[in-house]
C-alpha cells in the first residue's frame, strides 16, 4: 500500500476530509456539530492529509497563532491506518512547512493519555496538563517541539 502526503489547498477538499476522517473516529470526535465547526475552520488553515490511492485516509491542520509559533490544531487518521507510521509522516510534513515559513515552535493541545505517546515518540515535551472547570475529568496535555 502506498501512501503519499500532500498539503491541499482547496478549502471544500479540507472541509470534507475533516469530515470524513473526524466522522469515522466517533470515540474521540462522537459531536457531529463539532466535527463540523473543525471542517469549517479547517478551510482557513494549511492542511496536510495522506491518501492511499485516492483515498484520504488522515490529515493534520495548523493554526498560526504568531511569528514564533504554529499550532496542530485537528489531526485525525483512520484507525485501519494506525499504527503504520502515517500520523507521523503527515506531522513531519507540518514540521517541515513550519520550519520554511521561519516558526521556532510548534505546539499541539491533546486529551492527557490518547495521544500523549504519539508525541513523545515525535520529538515534543509535554509543557502542561489544562483541567476544564466544568468538568474535572476533562483534562488537556500542552505539548510543544523547537523546531
């Protein structure tokens, strides 16, 4: 199976692969409103997604918050595709535009557990954990990398 990465462009094309890849993955994104609120903004943002023939099979987006410093805002993979080193291929392509546009950092806000080891293993430090105040349960990792 080949799998080539590339960044899209077209806004309608990041729109429904955020839909597309966010909507398989219901234990994590199980809100169909904010799965289309992420599609939305998503077509603001460079967006890099891989495709194995055709098929989108996992995207990262990037959000710019300064000169310094780029943000992986949405990032999903299919989960027929986990664990093929696909979600890191598509996270060293946003490295990779961020380092040519001059960025020091990029960050990524995540659920504390779910993807703490895909970043671990990526190179990026886990800064700190953001608890929400209306649900103590709720908690986020702030993780970041130099670049």
């Amino acid at each position: 199976m080949k799998i080539i990465v590339r960044q899209v462009t077209d806004s309608e094309e990041k729109a429904e692969i955020t839909k597309l890849i966010l909507g398989s993955l219901t234990e994590w994104f199980p809100s169909s409103a904010d799965i289309e609120t992420k599609a939305m903004m998503n077509m603001d943002y460079p967006f890099f997604a891989a495709f194995a023939e055709d098929e989108p099979v996992g995207f990262f987006s990037v959000k710019v918050h300064n000169e310094y410093t780029a943000d992986v805002f949405t990032a999903g993979v299919k989960k027929l595709y986990h664990r093929l080193g696909i979600g890191s291929t598509i996270l060293e392509a946003c490295e990779e535009y961020c380092k040519g546009l001059g960025f020091s950092y990029i960050i990524a806000k995540t659920a504390e557990d779910a993807a703490q080891a895909f970043f671990n293993k990526n190179g990026y430090q886990p800064l700190r954990v953001f608890r929400d105040l209306r649900n103590e349960e709720d908690k986020k990792l702030f993780v970041a990398k130099c670049l």
